[in-house]
C-alpha cells in the first residue's frame, strides 16, 4: 500500500522484520563475561540473558562463607545482564535512522 510521498507500508513492515531476525542472530551470537570478587565468581552469557557457564574458583567454597559466595553470583550475573542489555541498546541504536539512537537511553 503505497501512501501520499511515496511512503510503502509493506516495504516498511518487511524493513521492519529483517531488523528483528537480524537482531536475533546477534543475540544469539553475542557472549558476555562478567566477574565478582576479583574473579571467585565468573559468568558467561548470551545475548538473550541465558548463563553459558558458571566458574566459581574452589578457594571461595573453602571458606564456608555461603552468603558471600551467594552474592559474588548474583553480582557477577547482574553485571552480566547489564552488559547484554548495553549491546542491545547500542545494536539498536545503530539499527536506527539518525538522530533516533537516544530513544533507548
């Protein structure tokens, strides 16, 4: 459907899937680390926040200290999931026309 100036919808809409599939692939290629307590903990993840590895350094558990060891993970894991969701919206960004990119931050 072709409107007033020349402006195609299904052109558009086609546009619009390509980017999604495009973007997908990234996500699913992109891999991040991420570490808490100088490395104890370390975490590798996807594109789409799902963790490849866990490595957890066997001096941390020697210790017995559950709780810090419990939020060594979690820090590494959020850090993790900043650090895709930067990719996302720099890949995003630069997917966009210009002039657009500051719409996600």
């Amino acid at each position: 459907m072709k409107f007033p100036g020349g402006f195609n919808m299904q052109a558009m809409m086609k546009q619009a899937q390509q980017m999604q599939e495009k973007m997908q692939k990234e996500m699913e290629e992109l891999r991040v680390d991420a570490s808490a307590g100088g490395g104890v903990v370390t975490v590798q993840m996807k594109g789409n926040h799902e963790i490849l590895s866990l490595k957890i350094d066997p001096e941390a558990v020697k210790d017995g200290d559950v709780e810090m060891l419990q939020d060594m993970i979690m820090a590494a894991a959020n850090e993790a999931n900043r650090k895709v969701d930067e990719a996302i919206k720099g890949k995003i960004g630069g997917m966009l026309p210009p002039g657009m990119g500051g719409l996600f931050g």
